[in-house]
C-alpha cells in the first residue's frame, strides 16, 4: 500500500491508516520533494512525482499496490493509474480529483487558469517563512476540524519551502488528467467531502461536479463524507476505514 499526502502535508496525516492497515499491508508512505522539510527540486514537479512513484514501484518491486492519496495526493493516484494502468492495484482518493480547477467551474481549462495559476506560482515563491506558516495554520484549520488534527499536520506542513508549494499548486491547478481516465484499468474509490454545503442544492451540485470528473473511470465509485471536512482521514477515520474496508475487499484478487 502507497499513501501519498497532499500539498504541503507530511507523511503522518496517514499514521492512522498505517496503523490500521499494518497487520494486512506493508504500508510505504511518501513525502514529496519540498514539503514537510524534505529537499526541494525543480519542476515541472508533479510529472517528477509521477514518475517518481511508478519508478519506486519498479524498484521496490511492488506487485499491484494499492494506491491511497489525499488532496494533491488524489489527483497523483488518478495519474499514476493513467501511467501505469497495469502496474497498480485499487487506487483511493481522499478528495482528490483529476482536475481540481474545474469543480467550481466545469468550463475552466487549462488556459483559462494558466494567469492566475502563475500569481499564485510567485506569490508562494516570495512568501517569509513566517508568513507561510501564519497562511498554512489558517489554510489548514478550515480544512480539518479538530484542532488537534490541525497542529498535527502543521508540525510537518510549516516545514515545507514555499517556492516548492507553489510550482507543486501550480501544476495541481493547470493539469487536467480527465481525457486519458478512460485508459485506466483498475478501479476507483473517491471519497469527497460534503459538510460545506450550505444546502440540499448546493449539495446536489457539488455531487455532480465530483461525478461528472470520474465518469469516464470505467470502473469507480464516489461516496460523500456527511460530516467531515477536506481531511476526511482525520475527520471521519471510521468513514475512511469502513468505505475503504468494502471498497478493497469488493476489489482485491
């Protein structure tokens, strides 16, 4: 089992599932390059990741491991899928999609979030470590509702170089992986989170934009977490486990 966290994050928003699943799998948790105080490279930084894992899969020879990924981590399970659509087992997003710029807007492209994309770029490239930590506290406290969950994946997430988050946020924003899904081979569980609906209908669309990003999986299934925020493994561990559980059972030879 590979879990890979999302922006920024550290490898411990998984030292729950490690240690729930550490009797059945051997468990390899990443840390990208650049966060949670692991050194920095260049980009294009997500397409070095990708390769990255597939690579790693080769080298540890992994057979078929299922894949878990939160947030940016999501969108790099999808793609590994894509890459390498024989070499994986059942891949799991923890709310990450595979074009995170068109949830709110399904007619965003990739050129039409290319400007903005570049602001945000330079401005985490120019942001004081002060002033980065001081925007991660209060990125992530509306993002994970306990603030002990919040000061836990802060105590690696202030470590992580700003100029790095920024190329990794850019790539996040300008890569859209939706016209090669069909390619993928292995089944799909993506958990989202729901609690930020204001409404019945603002659920309703929410759900169907998460919906209308997977629907060329051939083989996937999206459930909504009622009650927890983006970190649904933090949130809601005993959603995560139990949609996890079935899912893997449902899907593992």
């Amino acid at each position: 089992m590979i879990l890979i966290p999302g922006l920024a994050s550290g490898g411990n928003v998984w030292d729950g599932a490690v240690e729930h699943f550490k009797a059945r799998y051997q468990c390899h948790v990443l840390t990208l390059a650049g966060f949670a105080g692991q050194p920095a490279m260049e980009g294009p930084f997500l397409e070095k990741v990708r390769d990255g894992i597939v690579q790693y899969i080769h080298e540890q020879k992994l057979d078929h491991p299922v894949i878990i990924g939160h947030s940016l981590g999501g969108m790099m399970a999808f793609w590994v899928a894509e890459t390498a659509p024989t070499e994986v087992g059942p891949i799991i997003s923890v709310d990450g999609l595979p074009f995170f710029s068109a949830l709110r807007n399904p007619a965003e492209t990739r050129d039409s979030i290319l400007p903005k994309a570049e602001q945000l770029r330079a401005m985490y490239a120019g942001l004081p470590p002060e002033q980065f930590v001081a925007n991660n506290h209060q990125f992530l406290s509306m993002m994970i509702t306990a603030s002990s969950n919040v000061d836990k994946v802060a105590l690696l997430g202030d470590k992580s170089d700003p100029k790095a988050v920024g190329q990794a946020f850019f790539d996040l924003v300008t890569t859209d992986l939706r016209p090669k899904l069909g390619s993928i081979q292995v089944p799909i569980l993506l958990l989202g989170s729901s609690s930020d609906a204001g409404d019945e209908a603002m659920k309703a669309k929410m759900e169907k934009a998460y919906s209308d990003q997977i629907a060329a999986v051939p083989h996937h299934k999206l459930v909504f977490a009622p009650t927890a925020r983006h970190f649904i493994q933090l949130d809601d561990p005993d959603f995560f486990y139990r949609e996890t559980e079935a899912f893997l059972k449902a899907n593992q030879k």
